[in-house]
C-alpha cells in the first residue's frame, strides 16, 4: 500500500482536530470572559443592595441623638440643673421605642451621666470614653461615626454622636446600633458580603473566617490609632492574614479561589464588599470548551455527511427540476383561466340582480304614479262633498262642523302627500334655475313625515332667516334632501333616543346642507362603496342602492359634491355642498 493515502488520510483526521481544540479554546476564553462579567453585574447588584440596607439602618437612627438632646431633662442633667434618674428614665424609654441598642449622655470630658442602660449590667454611666473618635469628633465638629467593640459591654456596635450645647457648657449624645441582626440576615441568605470600616478592617461578614480581618496589610500606624482607639480590643488584629492577595484594581479584587467587588458605603465612611467563588465558573467554562470541541467535530462529520449526501440528490433534482416546472407553469395557467371564468360569472350573476331589481323598481314606479292618479280624483271629490255638507249645515251645529274640518284636514294632508310624489317622480331635465334652498328643504321634509311619524322621529331643521339661493332644480334638490331624510330614518329606526337633523349653512361662498343622524352608522369597509350604483347595506329586497348613486349624480350636474362621513355605533353626518348664486344669477 501506497504511503501518500495514508498522509492523506490523517491530515483529513487532524484537521477537524485542530479545529475543535482551537473552537474549545476560543470558548473556554469567551465562555470565562461572559461568566465573569455576568458574575461582576450580580455582585454590583448585592453591592447595591447591601450598601442600601447599611444606609437605611443607619439612617433610622442617625437623627436620633440630635432629637434627644432637644428634651429638657437632656439639658437640665446635661447643665447639672436637673435630676440625672430623670435623664436616665428619658433614655431608657426613647432607646426602647426606638430601637436602639443604648443611648447615652457624655460631658466635656468624656465622662457618661446619663444612660439607656442605668439599672443593667454593664452600664455605661460613669464610664469614661474621651478616647472614643466618635465623642472627639463630636466635640471638634458636630458630629461623629464609629464601628468598634465595646470596652465595657464587650458588644460591637455602630455609634453616631452628636454635640450638645447647654450655654457654654458642652456634652455629646451617643446612640449604639447593633448591625450584627444585618450580619445574621446575610449568613441566612448564603449571601458572600462584608462590611469594612475606613481602615479596611472587616468587622461585619457573612463568612466567620473573615470576622476582624483586614483587607490588606494594616500599617503600624492604622494599628497604634486602632488600639488607641481601642475599637477591636481583644481580637488580635495584627496577627491576622489579609484578604486580598494584592492591591484591588479599581472595585475589582480577589482572592484565594474567589472573586469580588468592592464599593464605598457613604454612610459609614467604609466599603462593602460581594464576593463570588470562581470554581463554579471556572468548571463552567470548561464544559462549554469540551461542549464546544464535541460540537465541533460533529458538525465536521455532520458536513461530510451532508456534501455527499447533497451531491446525490442534486443529480436527481437535475432531472425532475424541468418536469416540475412544467407541472408549476401549466397549473398557474389552469388557476388563472379558472379565477377568470369564477370572475366572469360573478359578473354576470350581478348584472341580473342589478337588471331584475332595476325592472322592479320600473314597475313599482309606475304603479305608484297611476295610484297617485287614481287617488287624486276621489280626494277632490270628497272635498267638495265635504264642502257642501257644510254648506246645508244647521246653524250652530258646532260638532259636525269640527268633525267636516278634522275630514278636511286630512284629506288636505293627503293631497298635498300626492302633490309631492307626483313633483318627486316627475323626471326633470338639467335646468339650472335659481332656487331658495330653505324651500326645498320644507317640501322634503314634509314629504318624509309620515315615514318619520312611522319612526317615532320628528327631524329638526336649523335654517338661516334669509334666502339662500343657489342655480338647481327645485324638484331634484327636493329628492336628494328626501333621500337622505329616508336613508337617516331608516338608520334610527328602534335606536333609543334617536335624533335626525337637517342644517343649512352658508360657509365661504358655498351652501351646506348637513343631514345627520345617531344612527347604527356605516362600517368603516362600506363608506368608501356607498355611492357605487347597486350596493347596498339593506336586507335583501328593501334597497336597490341607487339613492347616494342617483343623488351624487344629481348633485353633480349642479357642480355641488355629496361627503359622508361615519363612525360604526355613532351616527352618520352627511354633507351636501353648492355653489351660491353669482350676482348677474341673481339680478336675472
């Protein structure tokens, strides 16, 4: 056997290799660079949160000794004027209610009169604390802060102090906050925080190990001024390892096996500290470069797989690629003469309707023109019957004479409904003539009254107390105003409350009748269609759709314009507009 095939074969092996120790290692790298970011952003967030419970602990309180000092049993015992048992009881009680751990009273020289803890063991009255910085703070510029164990209580706690000043005499109220209940939280939660005082000195931690150890190296300084101040008495301070393995890089630190971040606490001048153990991360990271190297070398195999796999069905599409073209095409082909042919008789089947309704609407027409004929010859008969019935009428014989009027009246009423129809249906040439457009709106509305008494509705009409001509048909501005009073009553039929209204206007050279009603409304798909010939929003058989086709058409032969305008739920509003008469109209 040749060795060329051989070579051949491994470099086709050490490739893939290569490629994956290379995509694991390029991994291991991002997935520790992401790990450690996403741990850096969870730590800030314990940052943030701790250093927000320290502030607000110590805040509860930090307002404390200044109220206190305000009470007059404070300045009395303070002055040397009042009882001390009497300062003793006031601050045993507001340490109580409080929630303090002690409150106490110093003078100018350090010495305590007056304390929370009067009547325990291990009261503070008597005691000196001039070396504490809280009271020489206090003295020098107010106020004061101190973490430090208590000398006489052997308690740790977190003191504010204040100055008080009685005349010229001086003194400082302290108040002592145990911060250990924080601690105790934080060992609960399984949460890796610390709180250091301005040393670095670690004197609050959710790891016992790290209890009163320094973060760096204390110099011998920090630690005479510490056991001046005798703040860790006790602890052996200066024989404890720091924790930090070197100087921390900006809020970043670590440590043997961990790392942390670092943050100031303002409102005890210290720093807080979250820390994360890095093995988790570490072992995370490695799964993700194995993942990624096993990933690697599948989708190599996966690729190999797929190449051969690819190059058999590309000679098969080859040959069923045309046939199936043919087969795309002819079917395209077929769809569209089918969607023509579907097209075609939908057109046609339309065309029929509209023609059959248009034949019916014909017929109905000229029925109602003979019956408007027929009725008229009757009605002026019985008038003149009613007529000379009050003539041979008995002198005083008031009620047939109310009764021959009531007749009169509606047969008056009768003809004056006929006179109107007859006007609507008569077909009128385009002649434009000028017209007073508050006529023909009074004859509309009379024209559509008993339609409205059928409604329940009687139609408002606002109208200006002057002529507003405009060149028209008197007749077919009448249809148009009456087809639009129809189309308003027919949409409140059975709406509660239901208003229709006609306003005639005159805005910027133009005439406005607006015809408007609170009605069902349009659908915002049908407005734009309302005015097509032969649609209609009607239950089969009550429209044919022409009104708003024919008045749109009338409307424009006076170079007038129909908008429409509605809401679904809210009513229609529809507006007519016309030219006004020039004045050479108006002198004609």
């Amino acid at each position: 056997m040749s060795p060329v095939p051989c070579a051949g074969e491994a470099m086709t092996f050490a490739r893939p290799f290569l490629l994956a120790c290379l995509s694991a290692l390029l991994v291991w790298l991002l997935a520790q660079s992401l790990a450690l970011g996403a741990a850096r952003n969870a730590l800030d967030q314990t940052l943030l949160l701790t250093t927000r419970a320290v502030e607000a602990e110590v805040d509860r309180l930090r307002a404390l000794p200044a109220v206190a000092a305000e009470d007059a049993r404070i300045r009395a015992a303070l002055a040397g004027t009042g009882p001390l048992q009497d300062a003793n009881i006031y601050l045993e009680t507001v340490a109580a209610h409080a929630g303090a751990d002690e409150l106490f009273l110093i003078d100018a020289q350090g010495e305590t009169i007056a304390a929370s803890n009067w009547n325990s063991p291990g009261s503070f009255v008597g005691e000196n604390y001039a070396f504490r910085p809280y009271f020489q703070d206090a003295l020098a510029t107010g106020r004061g802060q101190f973490y430090a164990i208590g000398v006489t209580t052997g308690v740790p706690g977190y003191f504010l102090s204040v100055r008080v000043a009685v005349g010229d005499t001086l003194g400082v109220m302290v108040v002592k906050l145990d911060l250990r209940p924080l601690q105790d939280t934080w060992r609960a939660a399984e949460a890796d925080v610390a709180l250091a005082d301005e040393h670095g000195v670690v004197f609050l931690s959710a790891r016992p190990d790290w209890q009163y150890r320094p973060l760096l190296e204390l110099s011998p300084e920090t630690l005479d001024h510490l056991a001046a101040t005798r703040a860790y008495e006790g602890v052996g301070l200066g024989r404890t390892a720091p924790l930090l393995s070197g100087l921390p890089s900006g809020v970043d630190a670590a440590g043997a096996g961990w790392i942390a971040r670092l943050g100031p606490v303002p409102a005890t001048g210290g720093q807080v500290i979250a820390v994360r153990p890095t093995r988790g991360l570490q072992l995370m990271a490695l799964g993700w470069a194995v993942l990624a190297a096993l990933t690697t070398l599948a989708i190599a195999a996966a690729a190999k797989t797929f190449e051969q796999r690819r190059q058999i069905v590309a000679l098969r599409l080859s040959q069923s690629e045309k046939l199936e073209a043919m087969v795309i095409a002819r079917t395209a082909d077929l769809a569209r003469e089918v969607e023509a042919r579907a097209q075609a008789e939908a057109d046609l089947r339309a065309t029929q309707e509209a023609l059959i309704h248009t034949e019916k609407m014909a017929a109905m027409g000229r029925m109602s023109a003979a019956i408007v004929h027929e009725i008229s010859q009757p009605l002026a008969a019985m008038e003149a019957t009613l007529s000379a019935a009050e003539l041979g009428m008995q002198p005083g014989d008031t009620g047939t004479a109310g009764r021959i009027g009531k007749a009169r009246d509606m047969i008056r009423r009768m003809q004056r409904t006929t006179r109107h129809l007859k006007s609507f249906a008569r077909k009128e040439a385009v002649e434009l003539t000028l017209i007073d457009l508050r006529a023909s709106l009074q004859s509309a509305l009379e024209l559509v009254l008993p339609r409205a008494k059928v409604v329940g509705v009687t139609p408002s009409l606002d109208m200006p107390g002057t002529a507003v001509q405009v060149m028209a048909g008197a007749v077919r501005i009448e249809q148009v105003v009456a087809n639009l009073l129809l189309n308003a009553l027919d949409a409140v039929e059975g709406v509660p409350d239901a208003r229709v209204g006609v306003t005639l206007t005159v805005v910027d050279g133009e005439a406005r009748i607006d015809v408007h009603d609170n009605g069902a409304g349009i659908a915002e798909g049908d407005l734009p269609r309302v005015t097509e010939p032969f649609f209609s929003t009607k239950l089969t058989g009550e429209g044919l759709g022409l009104g708003l086709a024919i008045c749109k058409a009338i409307l424009a032969d006076f170079r007038g314009r129909l908008d429409i305008r509605s809401e679904a739920g809210q009513g229609t509003h529809v507006t007519v507009t016309l030219p006004l008469a020039e004045t050479e109209d108006r002198a004609r």
